[in-house]
C-alpha cells in the first residue's frame, strides 16, 4: 500500500529537518501502469536542501532515496525528484 503525503513529509522532516520540499501524489495519473498494480505510488518531488550544495544530481537524488529505501519499490513505484541547494532556488 502506497504511503500518505503525510507519511512521507514526516519522513522527509525526521530525517532531512533543514529541507524545504513540495510532494505531490500523481498514482491517480498511472491507472492502470504495472507498478500501480501492486498498489504502489508515483510521486514528483520538490526539495530543496543545503546538503544538495556542491553535489551532483546523481548524489541528490541518492540522498532522498536514503530516505525511503525500505519503501521502494513496494510502497513507492516511481519518485521523481527535482532537488536544489538554497543559493539555486525553488
């Protein structure tokens, strides 16, 4: 069963507490797709961190993966993430 939008910002303050994000829930947008048949959720992120200072996308993203790693794939199918540094904006 895919996580809440709550379950997942709880997640993101306990674990990145500095970081500013945006989560949006787009299953309703995958009816139908193999990794929403198992009940798991595609969500867009938006976060910005300034741990994300000097890094590349790749490690980016490897950060906010650390946060839900026990959730993928099972809960979570597909997270896209778009993550910046404070001095790159929102």
């Amino acid at each position: 069963m895919r996580p809440t939008l709550d379950e997942i910002s709880q997640r993101l303050r306990e674990r990145m507490p500095e970081a500013q994000f945006d989560i949006d829930d787009d299953s309703h947008r995958h009816a139908g797709h193999a990794g929403a048949a198992g009940g798991a959720g595609h969500y867009r992120l938006q976060i910005v961190s300034p741990r994300f200072a000097g890094l590349s996308t790749v490690a980016r993203h490897r950060l906010v993966y650390d946060c839900f790693g026990d959730w993928m794939p099972h809960r979570i199918h597909a997270l896209s993430i778009v993550a910046r540094s404070p001095d790159e904006g929102a």
